[in-house]
C-alpha cells in the first residue's frame, strides 16, 4: 500500500501535475494541504475519473484539506476535536479518514508568523489539541498516521542552515517541544530517504533561487503509530515532482507499507 503527503499549494494551480503524479506514481492514499478552494469547487469528477473518492474539508481561498484514496474511504471526520481556532474563526486544518487497513489525518498546522504573534501561540494550542484528539488512534492496533504540512523542523539537521532560522519560526524550542509532546503519544517520525542530496527537504521557498541551491526544510511529516512504523517498507521524497514550471513548493513525501 502506498501513502503520500502533499501540500500542492492550490489545487486549482496544481491539478495537471496532481492528476499526472496520481497516474505516475501508483499512490493509493494521497493526503492534501493547502487545497485552497471551496469544497463546491475541488475536482472531485477529474479524481473519480482515475479511480479515486475524495474527502474534502475547505472554505475558500486559504488552507484546506483532503484525502484521496483507491482503497476506500470511511469514517470521515472533518475538523479538529478541540480546535483553538484563530481570530474567531474556525480554520479547515485537518480531515481524518480510514482507507482500507489503514486510518490517516491529513493536517495542515497553523504557520505561527513569528515569534510572539498571536498565530504562533495558537499553533502551539492548535498541537495541543491534535495530541488529545489523536492519543486513541496513536495507541491503537491498527495502522494509524498523521501525515502533512507541520510547519516544524523537528531537528537542526532539517534545515539548509540552523543559523538562516535563528529567531524565526519553525525552528523553536516551544515548536519542537510541540512535536515531541505528539511523538509521546505514541507516535514515531517516518523518516523519508532523499533521492538526491544528504537531507530529505520536502520544501524549498520559491525566491532566491532556494530549490536549485538545495536550500530546504524538511516540514511535511508522516507521524506514524507503531503498527504503521513496523510496517513501513520504504519512505521517500519526490524531489522530481518539486520541479519545473507550475509545481508547488512542497514535494511529496511517499511511504510503502506492507499492510
């Protein structure tokens, strides 16, 4: 069974390349971030039409999340049990779904901004919440993973440059405390392997020249439990799918189980 993470950066920009990695790379569950559309508006036909059902949480223009899958798609929860939410509001963050053996979230965690905005303490209260809601599926007996965009580095080895991230977000120690606290629960790091160069970087911003210079961060995460970590027979990133004209600024992270 093959399971991937992908923050596509708009789906809408991304749909050709999506629809052509789907048909390329034999996925079987494809969790999505940043779908940035409305629910009326995802291309649930286009998806059907190679094979695969769609669950979809989105509002409009920002955020949004999905799941995709080949294997079957049940027990859809939309949302975060115990969401903080920000400014009032809601955000469409985090869908969960069994496919098959299989039951995976798709998350896409709040950025945070910088250190001491609003948004970075509610990206801590936001991990806060996806560990209490997660901690039944963590300890389970069946296979259970939260793949997607965390918007964390877990290690200093994670990014091109510790230094280029003194003081920023991403890289905290509030941050990385968040994500050992989710680990605790009963989950481990799926490591991918990289197919080119020494570190698995999943995004590369668009300036700068980042991509071709390898300048990266690893932030697009597959937390597995320890049903779906024993099971794990390869973990990479499509670095390939990072590049050309029209790709996102993510890559996806790809996992084989033997479920």
């Amino acid at each position: 069974m093959r399971i991937a993470t992908w923050n596509v950066n708009s789906i809408t920009a991304r749909l050709p390349r999506l629809l052509g990695w789907l048909e390329s790379s034999g996925t079987d569950v494809l969790c999505l971030q940043e779908a940035k559309v409305a629910e009326a508006q995802f291309p649930v036909e286009q998806l059907r039409e190679l094979g695969y059902e769609a669950a979809v949480h989105a509002t409009g223009r920002w955020n949004g999340v999905a799941v995709l899958s080949r294997v079957g798609l049940e027990d859809v929860v939309k949302g975060l049990p115990g969401d903080p939410g920000y400014d009032g509001s809601v955000e469409p963050r985090a869908i969960s779904a069994t496919c098959g053996p299989v039951r995976v979230w798709s998350v896409y965690v709040p950025n945070g901004r910088e250190v001491g905005h609003p948004h970075y303490a509610y990206k801590i209260e936001w991990f806060e919440a996806l560990r209490a809601a997660v901690a039944g599926d963590a300890a389970g007996s069946r296979p259970f993973a939260i793949l997607g965009d965390y918007n964390v580095a877990p290690t200093d080895d994670d990014v091109y440059d510790p230094a280029a991230f003194e003081g920023a977000t991403h890289v905290t120690p509030a941050e990385r405390a968040a994500l050992e606290a989710l680990r605790e629960a009963g989950l481990s790091d799926v490591v991918p392997r990289p197919l080119k160069y020494a570190h698995p970087f999943t995004y590369w911003d668009y300036r700068q020249l980042c991509f071709p210079k390898n300048r990266g961060m690893r932030i697009d995460l597959v937390y597995g439990n320890e049903p779906f970590a024993t099971a794990v027979k390869d973990a990479y990133v499509d670095r390939e799918e990072r590049k050309g004209k029209g790709a996102s600024d993510h890559a996806p992270v790809v996992v084989d189980l033997d479920v």
